[in-house]
C-alpha cells in the first residue's frame, strides 16, 4: 500500500512540477522581495523588519494560491487526459489514489515554501553587512549547478529541487543569522504555511472530487476566506449586525478550520509574547491541521468512492 501511495505521489508532484503557474510565482516571489527592500531603505531601522513581515506573508499567500490551484486542477487533468482510467485498473484503492495526490501536491507546496523562504532570507543575509559577492554568488551558483545536475541525471531531474530547496532554506538561515527575530518570522511562518496549506488542499480536494476545477477554486477560496476571519466571525455584535447574523457568523466559525491561527501576531513568533510560547504553538496548530487533514480526506475519499466516471 505505502508502495503505491509514494509511487502517486511522486507522479503527482513530478506532473505539478512543471506546471507554469509555480515557476511564475517564485518570480513574483523574487520580486516581492526585492520590494520589500525598496520599501525598508524608507524605514530606517526598520527595513530587515519589512523584509521579513512581507516576506512572511507572501509566503502565505503565493503558496495557498499554489494549494488552491494544484489540488483543483490535479484530479481533473487525470481525467481529462483519461490517466485516471488505467491507473485504477490496476491494484490500486480509490483511497490510496485520493492520499497518494493529496501528498504529491504537498510535497510540490513544501519545496515552494522551502525556495519561497530561501530568497527571503537570502535578502536579509545580504541586508545584514555579509558580503554582496558571496550572498550573491551562492545563489547563483547553487542554481547553476542545480541546472547542471538536472541536465547530467535526466532521469532524476525532477526530483532533484527537492534536497536542494532545502538545502538552500538551511543554509540563507545561517547566512541570515546575525537578524535572529527576522529570521524566526520567516521560519515560523513556512512552517505554518504549511500546516495551513495542508488544510487548504484537502478542502480543495473535496470538491475537486466531486466538481469542476473553476468551482472547486471558488468554493476552496470562500471556504479559505471564511477559515481566516474565524475569529472576528464568532465575535460579531449583535447590537450592529443583529442577532441572526451574529448566530450565522457563530455557526461558522465552527464549522470551518480556524485558519486564522496560521497567521500569529509578530511578537509570538519572535518570542516576545509573555503569554504564548511558539514550541506548545506550533504542536497545537500542526496538531489542528493533521486532524482537518485527516477528517477531509476521508470524506474526499468517501465521495470518490462513489463516483462514476463513464
């Protein structure tokens, strides 16, 4: 079983890997960061702490709309090129079809969140006084010889931005040592991007099981929307908004995932909140999201289980 779900799975991420809209978004996210830097030379003092906040949340926001995207349009492909057909013609379980994508798109989103988060903390690296040349050269270099080892081992190609994208996030994280508070915003927030991306796509991959891409996007992103503004949703006053939205706005709130604790206040992540402390934070939130991850994935698979494809 594990055998077939990791072979999906690699096929999966191998099919989302070269998909444009990735390459696209880790240009935006070169370009959000080369921003941010504009932004801080206007801040003073202030401008690591820009490059991190925006940093931060582009990270967030560029991998759930990956999330979105790829879990939307991963299914239907299948069956729209009609791979699906001889796929499940074989000994394999619908569920172990359904898991097997589900971890293909994360590991696709993991490698993102892992290059998304080496360009941030590669710009504060070289905003920390090291030298330009050598910021500049270790990521250039690095990209050439990833381009020489996917043009030597074809066969691996694919695969080879795995090990080097985190490679890469370990090493601008030792580089951007001497900013440790920007650095830990940055780390925090890729982690929880990813707990809160795994959400996502399972969200996604409901819908996808039964609808189309565009509708499964749509009804993903309402579902997201709501899931950020949780919080504010089950504490709307009822002398403004009346008592029936209140107990609508209520009612939502707990029926969908909280997503809004994905993005923590800056002083929780930094360690200044005297309230909260992150190790217990992140067990609880990766805790939340492997139980919503779990939950949605068995009802895709229950729903996909009785669909007919003929």
């Amino acid at each position: 079983m594990l055998q077939r779900i990791s072979t999906i799975a690699l096929n999966t991420y191998r099919e989302a890997a070269r998909a444009r809209i990735l390459y696209g978004l880790v240009g935006i996210a070169l370009a959000t960061a080369m921003y941010a830097v504009v932004v801080g030379a206007y801040t003073l003092r202030s401008a690591p702490r820009v490059v991190s906040d925006l940093g931060g949340a582009s990270i967030s926001l560029y991998s759930i709309i990956v999330a979105i995207v790829l879990a939307a349009t991963s299914l239907h492909r299948e069956l729209e090129y009609k791979t699906i057909f001889p796929i499940l013609a074989r000994p394999v379980r619908r569920s172990e079809y359904i898991v097997g994508k589900t971890l293909g798109n994360l590991l696709t989103l993991a490698v993102f969140v892992a290059i998304d988060g080496f360009v941030v903390l590669l710009t504060l690296a070289a905003m920390s006084g090291r030298s330009v040349p050598l910021i500049v050269g270790i990521g250039l270099g690095s990209i050439a010889v990833l381009a020489f080892l996917v043009f030597k081992l074809r066969s691996l190609g694919t695969f080879l931005p795995i090990p080097w994208a985190f490679t890469m996030l370990v090493i601008a994280s030792w580089l951007a040592s001497p900013y440790p508070d920007e650095r830990r915003v940055v780390l925090g927030m890729c982690l929880l991007t990813l707990f809160e991306a795994s959400i996502v796509t399972s969200i996604a991959t409901v819908f996808a099981s039964f609808s189309s891409p565009f509708l499964t996007a749509v009804l993903t992103l309402g579902v997201f929307v709501v899931g950020r503004q949780a919080d504010s949703l089950a504490q709307l006053p009822v002398k403004v908004f009346g008592q029936a939205i209140h107990d609508v706005g209520v009612f939502l709130s707990k029926i969908v995932p909280n997503l809004h604790v994905y993005v923590p206040a800056r002083p929780l992540l930094t360690g200044e909140a005297v309230d909260s402390h992150l190790g217990p934070y992140f067990a609880m939130s990766g805790l939340q999201s492997l139980g919503w991850t779990v939950g949605l994935l068995t009802f895709s698979i229950l729903i996909f289980q009785k669909r007919d494809f003929l």
